[in-house]
C-alpha cells in the first residue's frame, strides 16, 4: 500500500513540474524568440532519417517586418475571431466533434478500411500550444493539456507575441518552416513584401502545406485565395 501511495505522489509531483516547465517556457517567450518547436524537432528528425535527407528553411522575422497582409489573411482563413476569443472556440469545438462522430459512424457503415477525416475546430492559439510543445498524437490527455497550455499562452503572452510566434514557426511545406522561408520558396520575396493575392495563397496552404506545395495549380487554392482576399479588409489584427 505504501509502495502504491509513493508511486502516486511521484507521478503527481512529475505532473506539477512537468506543468511547472510549460509556464516557465511559455513566460520566457515573453522576451526570448523560440529556437524550435516540438513537431519541429519531431519533422527534423523524420528528415534526416529519409532518403532526401534535411532539408530545413526558416528565419525568423520580427512582427512589424511581416506584411500586414500575411497577418490578415492568417486570421481570416483559420481563425477569424482571433483578436477576441480567449484562446478557445468552444462552439467550433463541439461543431467539429458531432462532424467526427458523424465520420465514424460513416466509416464503420462502410467498413471499407479507409482512414477516418478528422476535422479540427482549433485557434491560432491552439495550434501554437500543440506545435510548440506536444507531442501529435491525438489522445484525450494530450487535448487536455492543449487546452491548458493555449490558456497559459493567452494568460501570459499579447495577442500580437501570439501571431508573432505563430507565423515564425508554422508550416508551410517540407522543411519550410515561417512567414519568411515560406515567402522566399514560393515568391522569392521577403514576408515584408508580399502582395494580398500572394498572403491568402499562404494562409489557404496552412491547413496542409505538404499537399498544396505539390499541387501549386489547385483550383481549390485559387478559388479560396480569391474569397480570402475578399474577407482581408474587415480582419482586424492585433
């Protein structure tokens, strides 16, 4: 019984430490430019461990250097409330949980094998929290923690250092990581220079970079690029 009780304290001392660091990480951030993030090293890795071996692009570029139009274009194609939430869509969480059931009901009717789509209802905020320091499998204990960290991330850092952040370390294809490796690969231009039309192309891709990096001429891409420009006007950024 002793031995039993013992582990448990261990395991909960880890978990208060372990929730201890993420704050520390996160309040540095204030200050201290991020060197890498979790799925960043995780991809790394992957790279290095291939056939074409790493190939890597990113440099980081301070907020008030990155277009305006970047930033809008962001916010209008992930995450339109961006600038008035607290970190969390709790309405389109539940939206994408009665999408995901309806998909596996869908997919065990069919029981044809085919991999379930999952759909997301995360914020900008929200992939921050799981890009920069978890792991991405999908469990319930893992969205917990999201969940917090992105809390943690709203508590403690602007909305601006937020977005900032973001668009210094998201994907944008293999080995592209940020606003400007991202600018450079497909415009060769800086993300200070990019034009509305080449913006929303970005923003559109970030939902899967690896894809469209390799579909450059998908009529979905164009199409969205299109009504995302339409919407850039009335998005305000922080």
């Amino acid at each position: 019984m002793k031995a039993a009780l013992r582990a448990l304290l261990l395991v909960l001392a880890a978990a208060v430490l372990l929730q201890l660091y993420f704050v520390l990480r996160i309040a540095l951030m204030v200050v201290v430019d991020p060197q890498s993030t979790a799925y960043q090293r995780s991809e790394a890795w992957q790279l290095m461990n291939s056939e074409q071996g790493l190939r890597w692009s990113q440099q980081w570029l301070p907020y008030e250097h990155i277009a305006p139009g970047l930033k809008r274009a962001v916010i209008a194609s992930e995450d339109a409330g961006f600038t008035e939430h607290s970190g969390v869509e709790w309405d389109a969480i539940r939206r994408a949980y009665v999408r995901n059931q309806k998909a596996e009901e869908r997919a065990a009717k069919a029981d044809d094998g085919k991999p379930v789509k999952i759909f997301g209802g995360s914020t900008i905020t929200q992939q921050l929290a799981k890009n920069l320091l978890l792991s991405g499998e999908r469990q319930e204990l893992r969205k917990g923690q999201e969940l917090m960290l992105t809390l943690l991330l709203e508590a403690l850092l602007s909305k601006q250092r937020i977005l900032e952040i973001y668009l210094n370390n998201v994907e944008w294809g293999e080995g592209i990581f940020g606003a400007e490796a991202a600018a450079r690969h497909y415009f060769r231009k800086s993300a200070a220079d990019l034009n509305n039309a080449e913006a929303a192309r970005l923003a559109v891709m970030l939902p899967a970079p690896k894809r469209f990096e390799k579909l450059p001429q998908s009529k979905y891409l164009t199409q969205r690029s299109r009504t995302i420009v339409r919407y850039m006007g009335d998005v305000q950024i922080p």
